[in-house]
C-alpha cells in the first residue's frame, strides 16, 4: 500500500509509534507552522487521492486495519477512524470480506485511462467569450482614473453616524431579508431626490433598489428583453451596459456618436429594430457629449412607435459644470419609454454598491411579482443609512461641496492640457468627473494608456471604450475626481512627456 499512497510524513517532535505500540491515536501531532499535518488526515487525503485518481480502482479491497497500520507506522486506531471517515462519505463500503472502495462516477476513479481534460474555454458558456479583456486592473485610486469619486473628501463623519442610527434603530429586524425591491424609506427618499433634481416623474413604488448600477442594466435586461433581441448602445460607450447585454445573449449593435450624442442612422429602426436602447445622455460616457434635446425628442418618439425601452443611465448628471442643469430624458414627456437608471457610486463612493433602476409606473406594478422572485432585499442597513443621509439633508450638501472641488478640478485639468494639447482635442466637461482627449492615430492610445501606467497615472484609452475602434476613438479618458488640481499639471506633464517620446516630436 505504502507505494500507492506513499509514506506518511512523522512529526520530529512524535516521532512515529511502532507496530507494537499501536493503541494510541495520533492525532496530538497536529500540523502548526511547517509542522505535518496530523497522521490521521494525512492517511485520509492520501486514500482519498488515490481513489480519486484511479491508483486504488473500485472495487478494490484496502488492507486490514492492522496491515496498514503496520505498514504505515500508525496506529491502528488511526487507520479504523481513517476507514470510517471515507466510508461515511462514500470513498469506502464495508462488506464481509472487509473494506472496499466504492464505485465513483469519476473515469479515473473508475481505474479507467485518464482523459485530457478540454481547453478551458471550451467549459464556459458561449457568451463568456463576448466580453473583451478592456478593463485594465491597475488601481482604480491612481492619480487620473476616470469614475472615481475623491474620496478623501466624503464625509465619513455623517456617513458613521447615519449607519450607527439605523442600527440603533432597525437592528435586529434589519438582519432579515428585506423587500426584494429595496428599502421603502429608501425608494422614497430616491424618488423625491430624483422628482427635484433630476426632473424624473416618479415615486417610490417605481423605484427598484439594485446592487449599483451594472444589476440596474442586468435587471432591464431580464425584465425587458429575450435572448436574441436587438440592443443598441452608444459607440464608443459603457462597457457595463455591453457587458449586460452579453449576459441576456442579445445582438449587441453599435450606435456612432458625435457631438449631440448618439446618432442614430436613418434606417436603423427599420433595418435593426432594437428592444433595448442604451444611451448616457447628460454626460456621454466617456466621449462627454450631451444629447440634444431633438435627438431625446426623436429617439422617445422612434421607441415609443418600435415598442422599445430606452435605458437612460444617469450616472454623473448630479455634476453638472456649465449652464442650466440638463433634466433627465425619462422626465421629458410623459409616460416616456425609458428606464432611468442611476447609481451612488460617483455621489456617495464606488464600493457602496447601491444604485436603482425607475420603472415606469405601470410596469413596476405588473413586475412586482418578478421581482419578487427575482430579487432579495439585502445591505439594508446601509439602505436605511443612505435614506436618512439623503433626507437629512446631508447628501445635498455633500453634492454641492463636490460640485464645487469638480469644478475647480476640471479647469486646472483643462488648464493643463491646452498646455500641451489644442483645444479641440479635449472633449466633455458639461458634467461629471472626466475630459476626453483625442490624440492623432500616431500615438496608439493603449499603449500611451500602458506607459502611463508604469509612470503610476491611470488614464483609460478611449479605443477601449470602442466596438468598431476607429480614428476618432483613438484617445485618453482623464479623470479628475480623485485627483487634486495641485496633481494635475504635473500628471499632464507626464503624459506629454510620454507622448512625444512615442511621437519621436511634439504632439500638438
Ligand atoms: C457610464 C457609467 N454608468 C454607470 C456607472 C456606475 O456603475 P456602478 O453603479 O455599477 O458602479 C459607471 C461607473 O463607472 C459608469 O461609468
């Protein structure tokens, strides 16, 4: 036996009991350190591999209790137990001529050749394959990444405080499963926020809590769309909703977009009738055009005459940096057909994971019992902390004081790279926390990405950002809500620095 499984490694300080002193167990060598495991365990996972890879085929009887005890060097209390252990869980049955390993579903286990195992891709489902690797994993609080908040400045004050309320308040009862659609107080709470500073007509029983906005885009997908529809989404545009897209196994079509926004071809509604349309129309992500209010009429109007649903994604319009706040699409007209999706990742900080998705009034009725199914109300003491953080009116004054910080960083940025750059290359800035800088195709966005990286700056290449990468997708997407205006001149200078190296002269 012991050429199947092996010899069993004997602690230094227990030194291995002979045959004739096995009465003892030996579990008191217990593995400490780089001490060896207890001898007891080892014999199990020894059998256990063995049976598992076919060395001991089912079937096969295993050596008496005291045989294996002799020749392993333990007692034979070890071994009984041992034995025990792997027949109540199914490696081993005792029959009358003692104990056998038992049949197992595995080939190798059944003594049969060892079959290679498949390329892994092959065990991944179809649609695993859809999602490129575009998202680099540097970290995501490096001077210049886009979407992160500056969270050095959340108030962490008020935010213990409110948490500390609702577990005053709510606790044990908030340890329960909640409403599959979120907190009540907090629905509330977002609905009237939303009705005043965005312009959405709602009220709370249309507003679904979600795991931030990515599950927002999940759950709109699941509730709206089947495998094998049409979405469209903005090009360049948010690979969250192209990701979304993937999971419902739609047909993903790339939409252009230029300085108004998305622009939708003349012939698309007829040649590709979407079911899903995503768009970013406060802020286009990552470009940062506004959508105008023709293309909002135009596309509401096509959507509601097609029987599809907008996903209006909201998700840095509460930044707004210049002229009148822009309203939302959904509060437009009435009864528009869109699903307006927000998320607290920008206004409160990304690992909160609190976001919601607004349903239509009519649609949140009939997708109650969905959702029920669908949904489990959970996080909800952050919930609750959230809903009083907004109606007390803390979330409002945390807004206007980075409202204030995003302003004044966004204009050392934009200082900075008309420093460097024309004008003309620099895109967005109407809301949010990012600018867009073009760069001519000589200088290949990724790798410039890439070498900023190594200099410990994380801006984003646009081409990631693009289904049908092209010219005008070749760029930097610059974040500033994280970095200080202090930061910003100097990182710029790095950049340029970088540029011209890889330009062999300087990139204007
Ligand atoms: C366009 C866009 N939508 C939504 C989000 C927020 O997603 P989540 O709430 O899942 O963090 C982001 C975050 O970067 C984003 O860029």
């Amino acid at each position: 036996m012991i050429e199947i499984i092996g010899p069993l490694i004997h602690s230094a300080s227990a030194p291995a009991a002979s045959p004739s002193t096995a009465s003892r167990t030996d579990t008191g060598a217990a593995a400490a350190g780089d001490k060896p495991a207890p001898l007891q365990k080892q014999l199990i996972e020894r059998l256990q591999q063995a049976i598992l890879t076919g060395r001991l085929p089912a079937g096969s009887l295993l050596p008496s209790s005291r045989l294996l005890a002799a020749e392993m060097g333990v007692s034979r209390n070890t071994v009984v137990i041992a034995y025990e252990h792997l027949a109540a869980v199914g490696y081993v049955v005792a029959d009358k001529k003692g104990t056998r390993v038992s049949p197992l579903s595995s080939p190798t286990a059944r003594g049969e050749h060892q079959v290679q195992p498949a390329a892994p891709e092959a065990f991944y489902a179809t649609r695993v394959g859809q999602f490129g690797a575009t998202r680099t994993h540097a970290d995501n609080t490096l001077p210049l990444t886009p979407g992160t908040p500056a969270l050095d400045r959340f108030p962490l004050g008020a935010w213990r405080r409110a948490l500390e309320r609702s577990m005053e308040r709510a606790l044990p009862l908030a340890l329960g499963y909640g409403a599959p659609a979120g907190e009540p107080a907090l629905r509330e709470a977002i609905a009237t926020h939303l009705r005043v500073s965005r312009g959405v007509r709602c009220d709370g029983s249309q507003v679904v809590i979600t795991e931030g906005a990515q599950e927002a885009l999940n759950l709109c997908v699941r509730l709206f769309t089947d495998p094998g529809d049409i979405a469209w989404v903005e090009d360049p545009g948010y690979r969250g909703a192209k990701a979304a897209f993937n999971l419902g196994d739609l047909t993903t079509l790339p939409m252009p977009v230029d300085l108004e926004g998305m622009a939708v071809p003349a012939d698309a509604w007829r040649a590709h009738p979407p079911k899903l349309i995503y768009t970013s129309p406060a802020h286009q992500y990552p470009t940062g055009a506004v959508l105008s209010v023709a293309r909002r009429l135009e596309l509401i109007a096509q959507a509601r005459r097609s029987g599809a649903w907008l996903i209006e994604d909201d998700y840095d319009g509460e930044f707004r940096h210049t002229g009148e706040p822009i309203a939302s699409m959904q509060g437009l007209v009435p009864d528009a057909p869109v699903l307006y999706v927000g998320s607290f990742s920008k206004t409160m900080f990304p690992a909160l994971r609190i976001g919601f998705v607004v349903l239509p009034g009519a649609i949140a009725e009939q997708a109650a019992v969905a959702l029920q199914e669908m949904l489990r109300g959970g996080h909800r003491l952050e919930q609750l902390a959230l809903a009083h953080f907004i109606e007390s009116g803390e979330f409002g004054r945390h807004l206007g004081r980075m409202r204030r910080l995003y302003r004044e960083r966004q204009q050392a940025l934009r200082d900075a790279l008309t420093t460097h750059f024309e004008p003309s290359q620099i895109l967005g800035g109407n809301c949010g926390m990012h600018l867009t800088l073009r760069l001519p195709p000589r200088i290949p966005d990724r790798l410039l990405a890439e070498r900023a990286l190594a200099a410990r700056l994380n801006p984003r290449a646009l081409s990631g950002f693009a289904l049908q990468p092209r010219d005008e997708t070749n760029g930097l997407v610059i974040g500033y809500g994280n970095t200080s205006a202090e930061q910003l001149a100097p990182a710029i200078a790095v950049l340029a620095g970088l540029m011209g190296e890889m330009a062999g002269a300087r990139v204007a």
